[in-house]
C-alpha cells in the first residue's frame, strides 16, 4: 500500500452505515473518497473492467486522498476497487456464474453444513454472482484461494475485488453493476477459509494410505488405526476411515463420535476433524455433486435465494 499509516481494526472501519453510504454512491470515483476517508485503501480499474489502472495493483491502494482525487481526475471514468484480507478489513466469498456452471449450489450446501455464517454484507456481481463480505478476524491471515469446479473464489490476503458502483462488460458484450443488494442488521460472522475450502474441495487421496487396517470396516478398529496416525498421515487417513464407515452404512453421528475422537488424539482439532468427516460422507454418499449434474438454477433465481 502507499501509504504508511496503521490501518484500523475491522470494526473500527466497517460499519453498517458505512455500506449503506457506499451503497447508495452513484459513480466510482464517490465511493472511492468515500471508502479512503474511512480507512479502506482504494485503486482505480480499467472503465468497464476489472484490470488495475496502476502498475502494481491493488498493492498501490492508497488512503491519500490527493492520491485518490488525482487518480480520478486522470481517469474520471475508472472502476474502483479495493485490497481485500488485512489491508481493507474485509474477507470475500466469490460466487461466480459461468456459461459451465455456478457456485449457488455449493455455498447453500456450506451455510446448511454450518461452515459458512452470515456475512456483513453482500454484492451481486455483473455476472448475477455474489460477493458474500466478511469482516476480517484482525488476528489472521487468510490467503486467497480458487475451487474452480465449484466455481467459488475466496478473495483475502493477496487478492482484492471491485467495488460498487462500478460497472463490467461481459461476454456477451452487456454492461453489468455491482450492487449491495444486502446489509446484516445483525452481528455478521467471521469466515473459516481454510475450513470452507476443504469443505468445496476435500482432500482425495491418490491411492490409499500405506498402513491400512486389515480388519475391514469395524469402527473400532478404524478408530484405533485413526488414532494412530502421525502428522502429515491424519487428514487423508481420517477422511479414508470416514469413507469406509460411510460406506459400510454407518450413521454419520457415529463416525462423527467414533472417529472424531480418535482424529483428536492423533492431534487434530475438533473442528478440523469434523470438516473432513462431514467430506467424506458427502462424497461416499454422493450427496457432494457438482452442481451442473442435475442443472444450474438460473443466476437470478439463486440471488434471491441467499438472504441475511
């Protein structure tokens, strides 16, 4: 960033009134000073695109306010746009909608699953996409990140979005807006990356783990070898043993009790272990498919279908 200055906390920035200001700005330029003034660095995009106008990026975001006023006095037509993670405050969850595909499907599944709360706000994008903001929990990194076959995207730590009002042409050569179509009026939730990521894109061993059990499915002896396992060996061998069960027919909540102690005495956190547990029962039960095998719902559908 450009500037020197010790950017404030989260909370500190955003504020509910804040995104109904940002909100209800008619052009770029108004919500990029609007969006400096309250500590969120900005850049300026290409009119009509998503391509920074700056040489590096969304690393020159700046708070300079003759900084932000010059950018726009030389390109009065730019897009705005902001870093996200720790330098803005805000941590973003990218629906994205493709001619192949849309990641509807997927983030309902994660909210219904408990791995994704409520955002501070929410976007919908050119595309009919959505931009679910979070505020960024001061304390942690949280890089960005793609699922491109569930066509989700998190944009935090190294990444950075394009803010309303701006506008976007899309394939078919129609201009779009980006537009808050929704503010909490409640306390909004942080979001677990790491926990959401291995939720859309689990881990799937390439061939089974070398020391397998040699008693077949009984969850004892599948916990006993969970428990067993060292560090590097515990995620695959605990989503492997969450397969086994699932497919011999055991409910959930018992491999979730059986196998999730034994994954916390190989050192792995409760939270962790669930996450992959869960996966694993999705993908067993085929209850985790892509989206586009029964047919996308239509973007607009799904939009509104995702309320604070």
């Amino acid at each position: 960033m450009t500037d020197s200055t010790q950017p404030r906390t989260s909370t500190q920035r955003w504020s509910p009134a804040l995104v109904v200001q940002l909100r209800e700005a008619t052009q770029p330029r108004e919500a990029a000073e609007l969006l400096a003034a309250a500590d969120v660095p900005v850049f300026p995009c290409v009119a009509l695109e998503k391509r920074p106008l700056t040489t590096h990026g969304f690393r020159d975001a700046s708070l300079d306010p003759d900084q932000v006023a010059d950018w726009w006095r030389r390109w009065p037509d730019a897009n705005v746009a902001m870093p996200t993670g720790m330098a803005s405050g805000i941590d973003v969850v990218d629906v994205d909608v493709h001619a192949c595909g849309n990641g509807y499907d997927a983030i309902l599944s994660a909210r219904t699953s408990g791995l994704l709360g409520d955002p501070a706000w929410m976007v919908k994008t050119p595309s009919s996409g959505l931009h679910l903001c979070f505020l960024h929990a001061d304390d942690a990194s949280q890089p960005s990140w793609q699922v491109p076959r569930k066509h989700v995207d998190f944009r935090g730590d190294g990444g950075y979005v394009v803010l309303p009002p701006s506008h976007v042409t899309q394939d078919d050569n129609t201009i779009g807006q980006y537009e808050v179509i929704d503010i909490a009026t409640h306390q909004p939730d942080s979001v677990d990356a790491g926990a959401l990521r291995r939720f859309l894109d689990p881990p799937r061993p390439t061939r089974s783990p070398a020391d397998l059990p040699v008693v077949g499915t009984r969850p004892d002896r599948l916990a006993a070898w969970v428990a067993s396992l060292s560090e590097g060996e515990r995620n695959h061998g605990l989503f492997w043993a969450s397969c086994r069960m699932a497919e011999a027919g055991e409910r959930f909540d018992v491999a979730a009790d059986v196998l999730g102690g034994a994954a916390r005495q190989a050192g792995l956190s409760d939270r962790e272990s669930l996450t992959t547990i869960q996966s694993a029962y999705r993908i067993a039960t085929r209850l985790g498919a892509d989206s586009t095998r029964s047919g996308c719902p239509r973007p607009m559908q799904a939009v509104e279908g995702v309320r604070l």
